[in-house]
C-alpha cells in the first residue's frame, strides 16, 4: 500500500490479502459516508456484503491479471 519503491520486492500472500480487505472497508466507508451525506441510509443484510465482496474481486481482477499474466518481467 506504499507509494513508491518498496524495500521487500514481494509480498506474501497474507499482505496482499491484508490489503484487499483494508481497500474494501476504505472503499466501503467513503460510499457510506457519499450515502449519508445524500440523505437516509438503507439498512443492508449479509446478502449486500456478499454481493459488495464479490463485485469488489470481480473489479479487482484485470489489475490481477495485469500484474502477475501479461506483464513481462525483466
């Protein structure tokens, strides 16, 4: 989540997975606070958080398959 060159040129697993659930809250608190700003929340169930996780891994997978599939390294 740095800006910039990193000091560890790879990630574990557990970091990246960190930060996609980090990314997600954020993502989430600033749509909650666009939400309140705009008038009543609605309430959601677990049904919102699974589809709002699922559509936040679908958005996230061309960056996926940018970094680890067509990229070339070296």
């Amino acid at each position: 989540m740095a800006i910039g060159p990193l000091t560890q040129p790879k990630k574990s697993l557990s970091v990246r997975l960190v930060e996609l659930v980090v990314l997600y809250f954020l993502v989430g608190g600033m749509a909650l606070l666009l939400e309140r700003r705009a008038g009543q929340i609605a309430p959601q169930g677990w049904e919102f958080y699974a589809v709002t996780g699922t559509l936040f891994l679908t958005l996230a997978f061309p960056g996926f398959v940018y970094r680890y599939l067509l990229r070339r390294h070296g």
